[in-house]
C-alpha cells in the first residue's frame, strides 16, 4: 500500500501480520530482550521488511539498530523510515543519491484521543482540520494530521540531528492526497539551499492512515 504514495526510488516493503519463525540479527537482540512479546514481535518484523527493503537494494542483510533519539541506523548510502501499528509494518529505503530522506507513518484510521489534537496541532491547522471534517466526514483528518507530523519528523532528523517539535512545522493537508509541512524553524541546508517545506502524500484505507515524506537528493 504504502507504495503507492512514493516514487519507484524507494524500496519498500510490507507487512499485514506478524510471520511465525521469523529472527533477529543477533546485534538486535538486546534493544527486545526484555521487552514484551507484542514489541518485539513488531520491532522483527518490521525489521524483516527492511532487511528485504536492503535486498531490493542489491545490499546484503544488515543489523538495524536504533540511533540517535531512536532513529534507525541505516547501512553507509542508505536512507529510510520503519513504522508499525496494530495490523500493519512497513519500511521504506532508498540510496542517498537517489533521495536525501524519507520519512513513512501508520496509523490507525481513527478520531485521536481527547486532547491530542489541542496538544500537536498550531491554532491554524486546528481551524483547517475542522473544515476538512466538515467537508470529507469519512476521514479522520485529525489522525492523519498526527500522522503527517510524525513523517514529517522521520523525515527532518536525518538531515538535522535536532528535534522538530509539533508546533515548529505548519502543516496543510489537501484532500486530493497531498500535504505540504511549512517549517517555522530554520530548515537543513540541500545542495547549497535552505529546506523550507517538506511534501508528502497520504494514503486512506483498509482501517489505515498512511504518510509518506521524501526529499528529493540535490540536483548534481
């Protein structure tokens, strides 16, 4: 699914259940040692999905562990985002010549929690949600806002190594399956010029909110 909102450079693969008889490289096995079953059944697969990502990439398999604020340490050349919730697990890779960053989400197509949306939402993206769900009352507007966020950060931090919090990108969603993420803050520099505004698309289906952010690699 998550396929279809990002271009043919990125590798990506996914998965719908948790497959029985699946390992660990043998490095990953201490970050789930003592986690609950639930966890680490989802932390391997989904990193079974980018191991298989790797070999699309005509890479060999490789132990992903997690980097700095939790982001995954990719092979050297290598650039991509991991994401997992209840019934679904994806990642998505690509060479770093081909895209600077990625950045992919999942969610549960469903109403927040009371009180998230007020916690990670800018006065305007309020206002704009609010519309969108008068208009289109079949789509969660506030999950998918979440979601973008959180696409938006995967794909930000690679190319900072700073946080990005939820008030400092401003973010319109478009209905047709677009979103544009307006920094407020000052954005990585690419090829000479300053980042001011990360793209990404949307996806809704199958009880799923799917986001997708990939920066394209400086021209040259």
């Amino acid at each position: 699914m998550i396929e279809r909102i990002l271009p043919p450079d990125v590798a990506v693969e996914e998965s719908f259940t948790d497959p029985a008889g699946l390992t660990l490289h043998p490095a990953e096995e201490p970050v789930v040692a003592n986690s609950v079953p639930k966890r680490r059944r989802e932390f391997t697969t989904v990193r079974h999905c980018a191991r298989r990502a790797l070999s699309r990439l005509g890479l060999p398999p490789a132990p992903i562990l997690p980097g700095a604020r939790g982001a995954p340490a990719w092979p050297a050349g290598i650039v991509g985002s991991m994401t997992h919730c209840d019934g679904y697990r994806a990642a998505a890779l690509a060479r770093v010549g081909a895209v600077a960053s990625v950045g992919v989400d999942a969610e549960p197509h469903a109403p927040l929690p009371d009180g998230v949306l007020e916690a990670i939402a800018l006065p305007a993206e309020r206002t704009r949600t609010a519309a969108l769900r008068a208009a289109h009352p079949a789509v969660c507007w506030d999950r998918l806002l979440f979601s973008a966020k959180e696409s938006v950060y995967k794909a930000w931090f690679p190319l900072t190594h700073r946080w990005l919090d939820f008030a400092e990108a401003d973010i319109t969603v478009e209905p047709g399956g677009t979103f544009a993420a307006r920094l407020l803050v000052p954005g990585p520099l690419l090829g000479g010029a300053e980042l001011t505004t990360f793209h990404g698309r949307f996806l809704v289906e199958g009880g799923l909110v799917l986001t997708a952010v990939a920066v394209p690699a400086p021209a040259g």
